[in-house]
C-alpha cells in the first residue's frame, strides 16, 4: 500500500505504482498486482469487536437495548456471542472507519481503557487486513457495577 522506489531503478519509475497491469503475466510478474483483495465490513468489524473485548476493564460491547436483545439471540444460538455487536465500521479501497459502543467495568478509568482499546483495534485491524485506521470514536455507555448480575447469570435460577 505504500510506494517504495529504489534510488538504483531511477527514482517512480516502479511499473506497478499508480497504474493498470499492462503486458505480461506469470511467474515474473510481482503478486501484489495479480489481482484485487476486498475486505467486508463484516470481517474488518469481528476482528475490532474481538480487539476491544481482550482489553482488560471492558464488560461488554453495545448499547442497551442491543445487549438485551444480544443476549436472547446468544441464548437461541446456542451460546455464541456476536463478536460484533456493538461495533459499526466503514471500509473503504484503503482506510477503514471504527465506532464502538461499550460498557466498562466500575473502577477503570475510562480516559486509559479508551486509549487501550484504540491502540488494541488500531493494531488489530492494520496488522490483519492493512488497512489505515483513520478513527476509532468510543461511546461508552453503561458502568457495570460489581454487584450487577450478568445477563448469564439468569439462567442459575433458584431451583437446579
């Protein structure tokens, strides 16, 4: 993704920069213009949703009402999280985008937990699909308190 020219080749005069592959294919041509990589929105937020999620202080990924209704659906599919609720990202040919939505626990200080998370996803998303993370916007918007129960816990019950 960067252009690097060689003082021995005479500076830009590098064929693959900037240009359409033209004339010969094969075994002497470089990989990197033997075709096109896209890279789904989806994928780019699984990897920033499991990034966040190892940062120590964070409880849990998304807004109210998609926790709650995360959890049911968690329940229904047998028990598999959706790694990316609570993450929204916009992909584009070179830079990609990244909103979080997340629940800290009590007692982290937020300012720290923010910076540990961008630098988590930062060097996440840029080390698996190469992409230029050009923002990641947190909006933290519940403190899970040590006494809360969690959304697994219901099913404990009283009767076993």
């Amino acid at each position: 993704m960067s252009d690097i020219s060689s003082p021995a080749s005479g500076g830009s005069d590098s064929p693959t920069v900037g240009r359409t592959l033209t004339g010969r294919t094969g075994p002497g041509t470089a990989p990197e213009t033997r075709g096109r990589t896209t890279i789904a929105d989806s994928v780019v937020e699984k990897i920033a949703g499991m990034a966040t999620r190892e940062v120590p202080g964070i409880h849990s990924l998304g807004g109210g009402m998609a926790r709650t209704l995360g959890a049911v659906t968690d329940k229904v599919s047998g028990g598999r999280p959706n790694v990316s609720r609570g993450v929204k990202v916009e992909v584009g040919e070179r830079q990609a985008a990244v909103d979080l939505d997340v629940v800290v626990e009590y007692g982290v200080p937020i300012v720290d937990i923010s910076a540990d998370v961008r630098t988590s996803v930062i060097t996440a998303v840029e080390g698996m699909t190469g992409l230029e993370v050009v923002e990641v916007n947190i909006a933290v918007d519940d403190v899970h308190l040590p006494d809360e129960e969690d959304d697994n816990d219901e099913d404990a019950g009283r009767v076993q």
